[in-house]
C-alpha cells in the first residue's frame, strides 16, 4: 500500500498505529532494555491509521522517553500536560497489584494520576487533539491540566499464549504456565493532595 497523505506526529498521532504494522510476536525490544515483549513492524504513515490502537514500541518509548504522543517529541519540565486522567488514592492501585511500582513510604490516602497509557503530550499538542479528535470531545470529563513533577511507570503485562500443540506431539504432562511479556507501559502521576483511604472507609472520597 502507498504512503498515506497524513503524516504521522502532525496529522495523526505519532503513537497511533497503522495497517501495515503488522504484529511480530514477542520479541527482545530496546525500548525496555531487551525484555520480551509484544513488537510490531515499524511503517508509520503506510497504510491507513488505526486510531484506537497504540503502536507497542512507540506507546512504550512515549512513556519511557516522555515524547508527546501526538508529535513525538520529547516534553520539557514546565509544559506536559494530561487530558483524561484518573484520581485514585495510592491505596487503590496497591488493591490493583501496583503496589510494588510505589515508593513504600507513599501514604495510602496520597492522590494519584493515572494516565493509563498515556503519556503526557505538550500543552499546544494537547488543546489541538482536543479540538480535533472526536473520541476527545465525546468525553464529558476531558480537560487539559498540568502534569504532576514527578511520576511512576510501571508495565502492563500480558500473557502469552502458545498455539495448540500438534497431536503427535501431545503429553498428559502439564503444561507450563504461559509467560507474561510486556504489552503497553502505564504511567501515574504523584500529586501531593491527600484523599480518604478505601482501605480504611471502604469508598473514595476525592478533595
């Protein structure tokens, strides 16, 4: 297939995805030092954009390397910023199995921005989307609001699943458990506003 007319990083997300990207399988990646992870080709601007699918390598690279993911460059101190992210108490990601991504001493109580897969774009880039992308403008709490300082990323690992086994080849032994490799990578924002714990109410509540 030609080369798009859209562009990536300027008329369509750096970070998003194209048809001619197809998957590889898992494989070392060096966007996090070698570990197995999901990989895909690399043709950005071949094909048509997938707008609701993330590149795996550049998702984890935005992340890693703090690049806008809508132009792909890097976001300086003083301008990153987020439009869709989610207040939760540190105790509620710690519920989700995060806890080990947190510093020990974080409070339970202590607010958290989570950002999904999203990393922070700069604020230019981020009022463009906003007035251009139509899942953004559907989104009754989309906003443009500072970045916090400082942040934690952690992956979100998938399973792998191995095709079925021919049947010359099968065993009554148990399979192996599949291995989990790295999909996408998640990043949360540490603000320093405190909430009610769930831990210790039962509910959230959010200043």
């Amino acid at each position: 297939m030609p080369e798009s007319r859209l562009k990536p990083g300027v008329d369509v997300p750096w970070m998003t995805s194209w048809s001619e990207e197809e998957g590889l399988g898992v494989r070392p990646c060096p966007s996090i030092g070698g570990r197995l992870a999901v990989c895909q080709v690399e043709r950005p601007g071949f094909g048509r954009p997938q707008y609701s699918m993330n590149h795996f390598r550049r998702q984890r690279e935005a992340v890693i390397q703090m690049r806008c993911p809508m132009c792909g460059e890097p976001t300086p101190d003083g301008d990153r910023w987020t439009q869709i992210a989610h207040r939760k108490p540190a105790a509620a990601l710690r519920a989700k199995g995060l806890g080990g991504y947190l510093p020990p001493a974080l409070p339970d109580d202590q607010i958290i921005i989570d950002a999904g897969s999203i990393p922070p774009l700069h604020e230019a880039c981020a009022r463009h989307s906003m007035e251009h992308c139509p899942h953004l403008r559907a989104q009754a709490d989309a906003e443009v609001r500072p970045f916090p300082a400082q942040w934690i990323i952690a992956p979100l690992m998938v399973q792998v699943v191995a095709p079925p086994a021919p049947l010359a080849v099968l065993t009554t032994r148990p399979a192996p458990p599949p291995p989990a490799v790295v999909g996408f990578m998640q990043i949360f924002g540490l603000t320093e506003e405190r909430g009610k714990s769930p831990r210790r109410t039962g509910r959230t509540r959010l200043r």
